[in-house]
C-alpha cells in the first residue's frame, strides 16, 4: 500500500492536503441519497414480505402494488443504495489514492443531480407500471439513454485523475478501472439488447448475462476496490501477498464474465453454454479464495481489531458471509442442485447474503469510518453503532439461512407432486421469519439513521456545517 | 500487463468482456438467427431458427375462441373497450385486431406488475415439471414479440404460467384477479381491483387485456388445454371436416338437450 503510493509520487514533500483534494461535502450528498433509498428499499421489501404472509395493510391500492414495490425495492438497492454509496465512497478513495483531484467538480456535482434523477424516475416509473421486462433492467425505457449517459460521465470523472498517475497503480485502481468500463458496457448491453435486437432464448441468455454482470463487474470490483483500501489503512499494514491481489484481480475479470447463463439453467438455451457458464462458476468460488485468503492473511496477528474496532468488523464479517455465499454458488449452480432449488426461495436467500450480507455490510463499515471524519466528530452513540452491527449481522444470518432452508422445502414439496397449495403452506413458517429478520435488519438501520442525526446535530453544534477544504481537528472515529 | 492502466483498461476491461459477450450473448443469438433467405422461403434447417413473430401472428384459433369468451361473458365491458364488428361481413379481421391489442397491452401489464418475478413461463425437463405443467419449453416457443424481453422468470412463489391457457374459465380468472383467496385459499397473490370496475363482474380493459394474456400462455400447443379431460387441441378441431364438425355439434347440443333434462 505504502509503497504503491511512494513510488507513484515522484516526491513525497509534494503530497497536496487530501482535504483539498475531496468534495467532502459531495461524499455526504452521496452518503444520504443512498441512505434514503435503503429505507425506500426495505420498505418496499417489507410490504412484499408482509404479502406473502397475507398481512398486507394496503392490500388493493394500485399505488401500493406489492409486484411493483417489488422491483422498486430490488433497483432501489442497486441503483439508489449501493451505486450512491459507491460514487461518494469512490469521491473519497480515488483523489486520495491518485493524490489528484477528480477531473471537475462541477461535473461532480452534475452527475450527482442527474444520477438522483435517474433513480428517481426509475421508480416514479415503476410505480406507475412501466417497468421493462428485465430483472435489474426494469428501468423504463426512456431513462435508460440518459442512466447510461451518466455512467460515462463517472467514467471520464474518476478516469482523469487515475489517467495522470505515473508508475504501478496500487490493486484499488485496477478494480475501478475495470468497474468503470464494465458498468458501461454492462449497462449498456442488458438495457437495449433483449429490448431491441434479440429475442427469445438468446434474450434469456444476455438478460442472465445482465444480472449476473451487474453484480460481478459494477458492484464486486467497487466493493473489493474500497476493501483494498479502507483494511490496510484502518489497520495500518499493507494487503498480505501483492501476488495473490494479482490472481484475485485476473481470475475475477477473466472467470466473472463468462456465468451469466448460470441463472438460466434447464431452459431452452443450448446445452454447452451452460455447462461452460457453470464451471466458469466453480472456477471463480477458487478465486474467491485467494482473495479471501489474502485477507485473512492482512488481518493474522491483529485479530483483536475484528473485535475492536467497528469498521473493520463490518468488513470482515462481509468478507466471511462473501466466502459463504461463493461457497453456496458454487454447489447451487451444478445441475444437480438447480433441479431441486431452482426457482425457490434459495435462490432469494443468496442473493440477500451477497447483497446486504457482503456489500451492503461494507457499506456501513465505510460510512461507519467516514461519517466522524466528514462532519467533524465522533459518533454520538457508540452503543447505536453496535446496536446496528448486531441487528444487521445477526438478521441477515436469520434471514439467509431461513430462506435457504426454506427453499430446499419448496423445492422437494414441488419435485413430489405436491398440489401447489401445499408448497405454499410449508412457506408460511419461512416467510414469517424472513419478516421479522427484515424488521431487525431495519430496526438497525434506524438506529444507524437516529445516531446519524444525532451526530449531526452534535457537528452543528461543535463546528459549522463542513466546507470543501475546511481543516478541522481530526475526529476519534467510532471504536478507531 | 498485469499492473498497467493498459492492460488493465484493454485486457480485462475490455477483452474478457468481449470475450464473455461474444460466448455468453453472440453465440447464442447466431445459434437462433434466421436468414433472409429462410424467410423468404418459409423453411429454417432447425425448428429453433424461427423468425420473430408479430403479436398479430401469435393469434390462434383458441385465443381468439378465449377472447370471444370475454365479449360473451363480458358483453358490457367488453362492448365500451373495444365497441363492435364494424364490417358485419367479415368479422375476422376486426376480432383479430383487437385480440392483438388485448394481448399488447395484457402483456405491458404482465411486466408492469411484475407478474413474472413470481411466475415463470418455463418447463424444466426435471423435477417431474413436465407431469405438473405439460411439455418441457422449447426454444421456438419464445421467438415471438411477446418475449422481447424474453419472460422465462427466476422465481415460482405462484405456479408456472407458460401452460396456463385454457386451463380455467375467464370467469375463474376474473374473480382470481380480483380477490386471489375466494378461490385458492391462502394465496399470497396481490389483489388487483384496479384491473375491474369494482366487481369481478366489470373487468376494465385492463382487465380484459390481462385476462387475454393469460389465456394465450400455452395456446399455441397441440395438447391444449391442459387439463385431463381435454387432451385434444380445438387447432386440431379446426381441420376436421365440416361435415364432421356439424355432427359433433349436434352430439354436443343432444349431450346438453340430456343434461337440462336431468
């Protein structure tokens, strides 16, 4: 880490303020955005949850369409949640990685109007019914050209500084590199492909290229990037094995790609393309691995800080529940096991572990470490900090697991002949369950948003509302 | 390479997306292309290169008979959305016309309520799928507007949708749609009244639309509808002899004669 960033700096004398260099304030706007659209999020998952279970206290409200709630929750996630969190995160880490400004703040501040935009309308959109026919890809069809628009922007935004580093990039930038090109291009081919030019099993077979690129090549290599760079830094050490970053970087870009036929198993798609995008599959659980390793690895002898210190406890138990849910994926995608669990309720519980077990984790973890530094002062409550681990650690673990569980019932009752009913009546326990986790998980996201206000009051209070470039007194960070 | 901001931006970046786009996505989709000259000819060598079909062309004799249902049962409803047969001559292409438009729409409101994240239109060739919902998909079934983007789902809360034509009566469907638990108790389908006119009685053309939808899933099978009882597809009725069609006309009319007797 250190010395990735010395060589790349002909002159240590020269290292600018980093508080010049970040829109301090932006990273908040980003911070908040995304914050709020996690609460639409799991509002919207809630309703859906309460459906399923027949307690739907707007049951019949056009408005209130749990179908439609449905896809505002899963894009409200995608797009408002983790790609907010993500560019205030990236404001942050790239000009201090980069030691140079992004290419123009104006821009800056552009592409977050216009992403806000963006989002916004994708669900004003689908809550009046105009969703398109594509998971992830709901976004109606007349934002698409303007979401894919502000991608590039971002691209050409972070690029700039990136494109004037001089020497060998630290492992940080080659995941946002690649992330920055793969969004785009991700985007791009979900959004217009299975709209406009194929159709049919083909349209299957690039709509699952679309799912599953869009977690592995927009929110993995943003998610790993900013844990390359926030562990070393909060522990103060560099990554283990510089060898094993180059395997983990390679094998994800060269193996990630290839799975996207994964989600569409047994259907009319030909056969060999399925194989190949299952063992492609197995293949990454092994990079995974050497990722997960290499961690373990940075972390061996200050095992104390997992306990200690907050932001790295988040991280690490995302980088434990991304092992697990790799090491689920990589039974689940054989045929043996999509016979029984494709279409289930398995299938939910994976995807709810990587994308609020791992990502959503390091998220908070970032926001947990950043928050005190960017308004000036420590976390009002400490004990709200933990209060929002615990709920969200130990509800996601309820929730994955029961909805696991759940779909290896669903899926027996189904392959028994059971009439159709039945499978729904052994659901019902499952399905309550995952209510109350989903409330706990949002009961911690309460405490997260009161201690948050909190602080912020506390801030107001202690020093002015913070400005670009503004020096403060350094904060104690929560548990740091 | 393995380090540089070029190698990164061009191998990784760009490359192995290609890569995966050219194996993922082009492969399959020269794999279903047609050629202009096959369709000029009408033929394909494979049953799976078929060209995309228009919704006009995805109208069979058995969605139109499930259509005309809707204006029987309907007759109001239906009478303010679509009006009547204005060329009393020839009725065909007029009931075609507006079929074809139920479905559009049927199908926008489909994926608009996000019917297909808990109903798919896929049969496995495993798990017994095929004894529950009739014959494992087949690639030709989905070159068809209609699935553009292309519905296969990834998730079954609700049955299998893609043999649901034909299976239950318009009226089933309306009061399904209306309130789900008067017919399946415990379903944790929504309600959608706003696809009704305050009584399942009064579909709306949303309602039509849907109910349209739904009973083209499956339509254009030979075993259809399927359910036990009716194993023979009236596309198969349609080429018998008329001769032999009025006498079965007749057995049925003496059939009901016999019933209304009892």
């Amino acid at each position: 880490m250190s010395d990735a960033q010395a060589t790349s700096v002909q002159d240590i004398q020269e290292v600018p303020d980093p508080k010049t260099l970040v829109e301090e304030r932006l990273v908040i706007w980003y911070f908040l955005a995304a914050l709020t659209y996690l609460v639409i999020s799991m509002l919207g998952g809630l309703l859906m949850a309460f459906q399923l279970i027949n307690h739907n206290p707007f049951s019949g409200i056009e408005i209130f369409s749990p179908g439609r709630w449905r896809m505002v929750h899963t894009n409200a996630v995608a797009y408002g949640f983790i790609a907010n969190a993500f560019l205030g995160a990236l404001h942050w880490a790239v000009p201090r990685l980069t030691l140079q400004p992004v290419l123009s703040r104006k821009l800056s501040y552009f592409i977050f109007a216009a992403w806000q935009i963006v989002v916004l309308s994708t669900a004003v959109g689908l809550l009046l019914g105009q969703a398109q026919g594509l998971e992830w890809g709901e976004t109606p069809v007349w934002i698409d050209p303007v979401a894919l628009l502000g991608l590039a922007l971002v691209a050409v935004n972070f690029m700039a500084p990136i494109v004037k580093l001089k020497g060998p990039m630290y492992v940080t930038l080659w995941y946002f590199i690649a992330a920055f090109i793969w969004t785009f291009l991700t985007y791009a081919m979900g959004n217009f492909m299975p709209e406009y030019f194929v159709n049919g099993s083909s349209a299957g077979a690039v709509g699952g290229l679309f799912i599953h690129d869009l977690v592995g090549l927009f929110v993995t290599p943003i998610g790993w990037g900013l844990m390359y760079y926030f562990v070393p830094i909060i522990l103060k050490k560099p990554i283990w094995s510089h060898a094993l970053s180059i395997i983990g970087f390679w094998g994800l870009a060269f193996f990630y790609p290839l799975q996207g036929i994964h989600h569409f198993l047994y259907t009319p798609i030909p056969m060999f393309l399925q194989y190949g995008a299952v063992i492609s599959t197995i293949a990454v659980e092994l990079v995974v691995l050497t990722v997960v390793i290499n961690f373990f690895g940075t972390i061996w002898g200050d095992g104390r800080k997992a306990v200690e210190n907050l932001p790295i406890r988040w991280f690490y138990t995302g980088i434990v529940y991304y092992f697990l849910t790799c090491l689920q994926c990589s039974f689940q995608v054989t045929m043996t096991f999509q016979k029984l669990i494709h279409f289930t309720d398995w299938v939910v519980g994976h995807a709810h572990l990587v994308m609020f077990g791992v990502f959503s984790m390091w998220i908070f973890g970032v926001m947990t470490y950043l928050f005190p530094r960017l308004l000036g002062v420590a976390w009002y409550s400490k004990r709200l900090c933990q209060w929002h681990y615990w709920l969200s650690a130990g509800g996601i673990l309820v929730m994955a697991t029961d909805l696991i569980l759940g779909g290896i019932f669903q899926g027996y009752s189904w392959a028994a002949l059971f009439p159709w009913e039945e499978s729904i009546a052994i659901s019902i326990p499952f399905w309550m369950v995952r209510v109350v986790a989903g409330l706990a998980m949002f009961l911690g996201l309460f405490c997260f948003l009161f201690n948050l206000l909190m602080t912020w009051r506390l801030a107001l209070k202690t020093n002015a509302v913070p400005k670009t470039g503004q020096h403060r007194a350094e904060p104690v960070a929560a548990g740091a | 390479m393995f380090e540089s901001k070029s190698g990164i931006f061009l191998v990784a970046g760009l490359g192995f997306f290609f890569l995966a786009f050219l194996s993922n996505a082009i492969v399959p989709a020269l794999m279903y292309s047609v050629t202009d000259d096959e369709v000029e000819a009408g033929v394909s060598t494979n049953l799976a290169n078929q060209p995309e079909k228009t919704v006009e062309e995805l109208i069979n004799p058995n969605l139109r008979y499930q259509f005309e249902d809707l204006a029987m049962r309907f007759p109001e409803q239906f009478k303010e959305v679509y009006g009547t047969p204005e060329n009393a001559d020839n009725p065909d292409e007029w009931w075609n016309e507006k079929c074809a438009e139920a479905l559009t729409l049927g199908h926008k409101i489909y994926v608009g309520e996000g019917c297909w994240h808990c109903h798919s239109q896929f049969v496995r060739p495993v798990s017994n799928e095929s004894k529950r919902w009739g014959p494992v998909a087949k690639s030709e079934e989905y070159e068809n507007e209609l699935q553009r983007p292309v519905m296969f789902g990834t998730r079954r809360v609700g049955p299998d949708l893609s043999r649901e034509g034909g299976r239950r009566s318009n009226d089933w469907h309306a009061v399904h749609f209306f309130r789900p638990r008067d017919l399946s108790q415990n379903s944790p389908m929504p309600e959608y009244p706003w696809f009704f006119d305050g009584s399942p009685a009064k579909p709306n053309e949303r309602g039509l639309a849907i109910m349209t939808y739904v009973q083209w899933l499956g339509s254009w099978l030979e075993s259809y509808p399927l359910y036990e009882q009716y194993d023979e597809s009236s596309v198969l009725k349609m080429n018998i002899e008329l001769e032999d069609a009025e006498t079965v006309l007749q057995e049925i009319a003496a059939e009901q004669a016999g019933d209304s007797n009892d």
